[in-house]
C-alpha cells in the first residue's frame, strides 16, 4: 500500500511544517521524512564558562526547581509518535505522574509564576534519566494471524484503517531494538565529539554558526549584491550582451590609458554582472580593443567549458561587444566572491624584498630570515602545491595548457582555496591562423611551460618574495629554500625550473608531494566536519522562522473581511494567549523571563501538534484555557488557510 506523508523539506511558507503525529507511520520507514524536519540548535554541554552569545537568553534563576518535571514533559507522545508492533503494548494515554496539566506559565499581567517546564536545565544534563524512557507502542497494529505472519521472513503484517476501510500490507521495515525509544517532536544533540575536541575556541557559540563562518559568509553576499551609482560612473554600461548590473571588481583604467596588461599585452578590466537569462552572477573579464578575426579559436573555448574543477575558475562562454563604446572581447567566468589574488594576499609587503634587495650578491650580513619571521610555513606552501598541480593535471590531461599560473591569476577564497583564474584568454589571445587545422599543435611546448611557471610561483611562496625568482636572485633564493624548509620541496622546485631532456609531466612530482596529500585530504574532510556541524546549528532556523512569520500574520491583525474584531475571537483568540505565552512570561517579581530554549521547545511542540496540555491565561486573569498542542496547531492552520484563500480572491 502506498502511504502519504508529510515533509517539510519544501522550502514554502505554506506547505512546510513539523512532522505531525501519525499512527500509521513507522519511525524508520523510508518515506518518513521525521528525521529530515528535526533541529540542529546546538546547546554545547562541554563549556565551563558561559557563552556571551546565548547567556542572554538563559533565566537567571529559578531553574534548578523545574529540573525534575522538564524531563518528564511530553512522554505521553512517545506512544503515538514512535512505535512498532514489536516494542509492547500501547501505554495509557494521559500525562505521566508528577507531570503537570499546563507549560506552568502566565503571560503578562497574571499571577507571575515561573515556568517550570522550561528545558533550559535539560541542556545541562550530561546523562539522561533511564526511569523518563517509555517503551513506545504500536503505531500499526500487528495482526496476530500466525498462518500469515511468518516470523522467519522478519517482515510484519501491518493494518491500517483509512476512510472506514482497513487495509492489509506487509510492512519490510527493519524492526527497531526492544527499548529503543527516540524524542518524539525535535533533536537538539551537543556538539559532535570530533568537533568539538577539533576546535580552538573552548568559548566559541553552541546556539550559532561560528562568528567567523558568519562573518565570511556575510562579505560574501555584500560583494554578490553590491551595486553602482550610474551617475557617478557613466562609462560603465547598465547592459551588455546579457548581462546586467555591472560593478566592477578592480579600479577602472582611464580613458587615455597606454599601458598594457603585464599578462595579456592588451588593457583588460573586471566586472561582476548578473545574466539576464538565469540571473546568477558571473565575472567578465573585458579584452577593450580586440576585434576577433578568427571564431575557429571557440573550438579552445568548447574545450575549456568542459573543464569543472575545484580549483579552476570555471569558463562560461566567450562574445563579442560594442557596448562600452569600442571593440571589447569579454570572457564570463564563474564569479567567487570574496576572492582575492595570491599577489594582493602574499606578495604585497614591500619589506618582503629586503633580504634580495639590500644586500649585495654573496654578503649575509646578519641571519637569514626564517619562518617564524616573515616566511609563510611549509604546511601551507604545500596545501599550494597539491591544489595547483591538480588543476594543471586536469588541463592537461583534457589536452589544453594553462598559461595563466601567475600570482595575479590565482585567486584565493577563504584561508586556502586556491582557483586558477582567466584560463582559456591567452588561446584566443594569440590564436595563430596558420594552426586552422590543428589548434592543439603547440600544447605540449605550453604545457612544459606551465610546469616552469608553477616552479616559479611555488619558489615566490618559500622566499616570501617575487624578487626570489629573478635570474640574478636564483642562487639566493634557493640558499633560503634551503636553510628553511624541507629537502622535497627543494627537490621540487629544482625539478620544475631545471631544463630536462625528455618531456615531464605534472605527475611527476606527485612522489615529492608524497604522504602530504594525504594531510591535506585529511585537513579538507575536518573542515567539512565544521562546517557540517555549524550547518547543523542554523538548519531548523527556516522552518521556525516560517512558523513566527505565519503567527505574526495572523496576531493583532486590525481588521480581516470587514470584521475588526477577527484577531479577538475564535481559534485567533487562542493564538493571541500562545503569543502571549510564548514571548510575555514574567518572573514572580514581574521581570521579563526571557528564555530561548522555551521558545524553541513551544514552537516544535506546535508544529508537531504534541498532546501536552497548557493553560492559557487572559490578560485580564479573568479566563484560563486549557489546551492542547493539537489543538492549538488546528486553529493555527485553519487560520493561516483562511488568510491565504482570501489573499487569492478565493473567499
């Protein structure tokens, strides 16, 4: 039988929601999307100190009395939420002992009594109580037929009643262990062990991403979204080709500019812009004055489109233009924000020359300078090395050449990524029209040049300094490498600058690279375990942002169809008192009580539609409600739909 279930997976404020409780479900069937909608706020138990970020919604006190009833809460749920036929009986149906009839608290202008069903003390519990496990029940019934329920199959019978009609169907779900029992409506685990041990701020926040991550992320999406002021730049067109909202990635050259790019001889400029035709944003590099004569160089471009590699700068496509006033031959590239070259991030100290520039040839007047004194450490020159050479392996094994590995080419995101940019320019650049019939005649003399071009960048790096790779310097140079750094990499660098007599190949400096790219696959997959842990932080934000901004379109609303007084009455009323509750609590002594994990548990238990029961309490303290979340979730979703019907003129 093919069962439907709810997801919330689906990114709509309309259609995404908590799993609600389905007898009919079992936990670990596939299409059960229970474990996709569980939270990932992250509320360390490790710390010793407090967190400055989250503190503030911490109660002050009053705390360590609601420890023996929060852990209690909502373990009726277990007997509709998680079962299997072969976990027991269904468990009675009520609130366990010691637990109470209501969350325990008031809202504004009420008796002011202090929640106690708060789960902030449960955080701080290391081990959990066995006595609060129930052993869940059956969500399906087992049909007792031992002619056709075979026990050696392992599979289960299952029935289901739907409409008045009871179907039958074999359930091949695995079985969970006897005991086993899981949290009925939301997950929010400490952080994983080898994360936590991995990081370096004992103090770093549980509640969020880290700040770092935050902050970087944030630069990001300032430079996607960043805009000109036409007036002030009238010599940026608003369109070109497709493309729109040009803003420029570097100063622009002035008008009467004659000198020309060190790297292409030709004067080029940079812009990010948006196309029109999928609007994702793209860098395209400006060739100004070049008039393409020959298009039979695009069978390089088609080339060079195939090519997607995590540390080239993917080529998008290549045209032609008039829009900025004369002929411009643009490149559009994938566009990194954020990214800047290893020139402007290495090569930019002026003191860095001074070991090459203020001695003269044979004199060490005073130490060499060293690693811990300005040289980058070899970690890092090697984290260069394995992602550059497996860019140059990918070019070359698809048959083209890189001819761009220079350091204001090679773009730097983060702490160490490395992309190579501009790939494919200098093979329109210089197409030769004697090579009509074949293109890729001169590869291989490029690609011998590629593995001296990277010999160069890789020496630039360990001597800290571009003047290291000036002929006069070499003997220097390689003095430096060799009094500060290990022998392979002086090994490596030799090999690449030394003329050979046979063709080399990228491949073989891979045994010089040795068990390091092993250190570097295992320093990626810790990042990724980070940045996995911190995604897991934020990954329940959506959903409960959903959930505030649907409440916040239905509470307080002045007037809906004429009626004024439609946020006031009905199931709208009992969704004002659980405003109330959720956000007005107050202390005994009538201080706001501001708690964030209250909130966050409040908000799952209603979108989980929980049968816990709370009491609501009106302003005036003349009425007290007392509801379930069941039922608070019914009106929620019964006026969220009227509002949307007549939004579309269907009321």
């Amino acid at each position: 039988m093919q069962r439907v279930t709810n997801s919330s997976s689906s990114p709509s404020l309309l259609n995404d929601s908590a799993k609600p409780y389905a007898g009919h479900d079992p936990l670990t069937s596939p299409a059960s999307s229970l474990f996709n909608d569980f939270g990932a706020l992250n509320i360390s138990q490790r710390r010793k100190t407090p967190n400055p970020t989250a503190s503030e919604f911490i109660p002050k006190g009053g705390s360590t009395s609601r420890l023996s009833n929060v852990s209690q809460s909502n373990m009726s749920a277990f007997s509709q939420v998680f079962s299997h036929p072969s976990l027991g009986s269904p468990a009675a149906a009520g609130l366990a002992p010691g637990m109470s009839l209501s969350a325990g608290s008031s809202p504004l202008h009420s008796p002011k009594i202090t929640p106690h069903t708060s789960p902030a003390p449960r955080r701080r519990s290391h081990t959990p109580n066995p006595a609060n496990y129930m052993v869940p029940s059956s969500a399906s019934t087992s049909v007792n037929n031992p002619v056709s329920q075979t026990p050696s199959s392992g599979q289960v019978i299952q029935k289901e009643t739907v409409g008045g009609t009871t179907y039958f169907y074999t359930d091949t779900t695995p079985a969970p262990l006897t005991g086993m029992v899981f949290p009925n409506y939301h997950i929010y685990p400490p952080t994983a062990p080898h994360v936590a041990y991995m990081q370096p701020k004992a103090n770093a926040p549980s509640f969020f991403m880290a700040d770092e991550l935050r902050q970087e992320l944030i630069n990001r999406h300032l430079i996607t979204m960043a805009q000109i002021d036409q007036a002030d730049m009238p010599a940026v067109p608003t369109e070109v080709d497709s493309y729109h909202s040009l803003f420029p990635l570097e100063p622009l050259p002035p008008p009467n500019r004659i000198q020309k790019s060190s790297n292409f001889g030709y004067i080029t400029s940079c812009y990010k812009a948006v196309n029109s035709k999928d609007d994702l944003p793209y860098c395209l590099r400006r060739i100004h004055g070049f008039r393409l004569v020959n298009t039979k160089c695009m069978v390089l471009v088609d080339m060079w489109k195939k090519i997607q590699h995590s540390n080239i700068v993917t080529l998008r496509e290549v045209f032609t233009t008039k829009a900025f006033a004369e002929p411009s031959l643009v490149f559009a590239y994938d566009f990194h924000a954020g990214g800047e070259t290893m020139m402007s991030r290495h090569f930019n100290d002026p003191n860095a020359d001074a070991y090459f520039t203020k001695r003269k040839w044979g004199q060490h007047d005073g130490p060499l300078p060293r690693q811990h004194a300005g040289l980058l450490p070899e970690s890092l020159i090697w984290a260069y090395i394995v992602q550059l050479s497996s860019a140059l392996r990918t070019i070359h094994t698809a048959g083209l050449a890189c001819r761009v590995m220079d350091p204001t080419k090679i773009l730097i995101t983060g702490k160490t990524r490395l992309r190579v940019n501009c790939v494919g320019v200098f093979d329109v650049l210089t197409f030769d029209n004697s090579q009509n019939n074949n293109p890729l005649a001169l590869m291989a003399q490029y690609q011998q040049a590629d593995l001296i071009s990277l010999g160069k960048v890789v020496l630039a790096l360990a001597c800290n300094s571009l003047a290291g790779i000036q002929r006069e310097n070499l003997q220097k140079a390689m003095e430096l490498v060799t009094i500060n750094y290990s022998s392979d990499l002086k090994n490596l660098i030799l090999y690449l600058l030394t003329d050979q007599n046979r063709m080399r190949s990228v491949n073989d400096i891979m045994p010089m690279i040795g068990a390091r790219f092993y250190t570097q696959l295992d320093a990626a997959q810790m990042r990724n375990d980070v940045i996995e842990e911190d995604l897991a932080k934020e990954v329940q934000n959506g959903r409960l942002f959903r959930l505030l901004a649907k409440l916040g379109t239905i509470n307080e609303r002045p007037e809906f169809q004429k009626d004024p007084t439609w946020s006031e009455t009905g199931d709208r009323y009992l969704l004002k008192l659980f405003r109330d509750h959720l956000f007005h609590q107050v202390t005994e002594a009538g201080a706001p009580w501001i708690d964030l994990s209250h909130i966050i548990s409040c908000l799952n238990k209603l979108d989980a539609g929980v049968p816990e029961k709370i009491s609501l309490i009106s302003r005036d303290e003349k009425s007290v409600l007392v509801v379930t979340y069941s039922d608070l979730k019914r009106c929620f979703e019964n006026t969220f739909q009227e509002l949307i019907a007549a939004a579309n003129g269907q009321l």
